[in-house]
C-alpha cells in the first residue's frame, strides 16, 4: 500500500511541474510574418522557445503559441 501511495504522489507532483512550465502566449499583426515575429519576440525575452499552436486569419492575423523550455 505504501508503494502505491509514493506511486501516486510522484505521478501528481510530476503533472503539477510540468503544467507550471507551461506558458500561452499571443500576437496580433496584419501579417502571418508580423504575428509569428511577434511571438518570436516574446519568446526570446522569456529565454525560451515556442510551438505555434493556432493561427487565424481574417482581417487581421491572430497567433497563438506554447512556450517551450
């Protein structure tokens, strides 16, 4: 039983560490190019990398991204 419980609380503590890492950032531009250099940006003064998660475009672009570490 006690193998179980030690089980248990490092899968939650394992799920807490990761979520807290995990960051959404958006851009809006009149350009694919302008959104994505603005998540760029934004990446870059956070020292991390980004995953470009949705993207739409109508009157104007509008992007959103996941911070990666």
């Amino acid at each position: 039983m006690k193998n179980i419980k030690t089980f248990v609380a490092v899968i939650a503590l394992s799920l807490v560490s990761s979520a807290s890492f995990a960051q959404t950032i958006t851009a809006t531009a009149s350009t694919l190019d302008g959104a994505e250099a603005q998540i760029a940006a934004k990446a870059k003064l956070a020292h991390s990398g980004y995953s470009i998660t949705e993207a739409y475009a109508g009157n104007q672009v509008h992007m959103t991204a996941r911070l990666t570490k």
